[in-house]
C-alpha cells in the first residue's frame, strides 16, 4: 500500500470520474448474454461489475446498445463472461450520422405506465438501426430470428 492522507477506510486514490456518478449515465452489467443496457438520471453507485457512459446521445446510445444487431453481431466479438469493458467498448464504431431526434422520441415512448417495453416501439428503434446500415431483408430476417 502506498501512503496517503486517507483514512483507513477511505479508498487509496482519487479518481477524476466521481462526479459521473451524479450525471445521467447509461449502466450495463459486465457479465451476460444481452447488453442489457439502462438510462438512469439520477445519482447512482455501482461495483465493478457493471459500467457507466455519460456523455451525449444517451438515448441514441442506449437504444443502439440494446438493438438487435448490436446483441447479435457486435457482442459476440465480447467475452460474455466478463468481457465487456472499456477494451471491448473502445473496439465498437458507432454509426454517428443520425436524427436523434427520432432516437430521443422513441426512447420517450419506449416504455408503458408498468415500465415494460412497447415492442412496438422496440422494433421501430431496430428499424432505424437496420437504416443506419442499410441492410437488406435477408440480414434483417437473420437478425429478427431469435
């Protein structure tokens, strides 16, 4: 252990991102087959299990975490055991020429008054995703199958 000026139960060094626990973040779990990714505004503390991106675009990024091509294609290049960290994620290239506006709205009406997802709006954010690459009707049936 190095010397500081903490107290015993303090934690040994500072870090620069404490503050981005307050911001609106989205949080993911490290491990599992689904990103599974949230949007949370208020202030919220994790273990090191799970992840935080602030930033801009949260809800386009939330939305293109969450879609069926990212779970299908890009995810199975992570360690779904305990890979899906900042090395994995600085490997992703992101589509950046997007209306999000049409992301944010959806993401809005994402959700019923009980919290669950409207598959409706769900298959439209895919649809936006399946634009951003120009699929065509066969890769959007491979990536439809579950």
């Amino acid at each position: 252990r190095k010397k500081t000026s903490n107290k015993w139960f303090e934690t040994q060094d500072s870090i620069s991102y404490w503050d981005d626990f307050s911001k609106p973040k989205i949080l993911y779990r490290e491990i599992g087959y689904q990103m599974d990714a949230c949007l949370i505004s208020e202030e919220m503390y994790t273990n090191n299990k799970c992840y935080l991106i602030t930033g801009e675009s949260l809800k386009y990024l939330v939305c293109y975490l969450n879609s069926k091509l990212f779970n299908k294609i890009v995810l199975k290049n992570a360690n779904l055991t305990g890979g899906k960290g900042v090395d994995f994620m600085n490997t992703i290239k992101i589509p950046k020429q997007v209306d999000i506006d049409k992301f944010n709205k959806l993401f809005d009406n994402l959700f019923d008054d009980a919290g669950a997802i409207i598959p409706e709006i769900d298959a439209k954010i895919d649809s936006l995703i399946y634009e951003l690459y120009d699929l065509t009707m066969e890769e959007i049936s491979y990536l439809e199958l579950s």
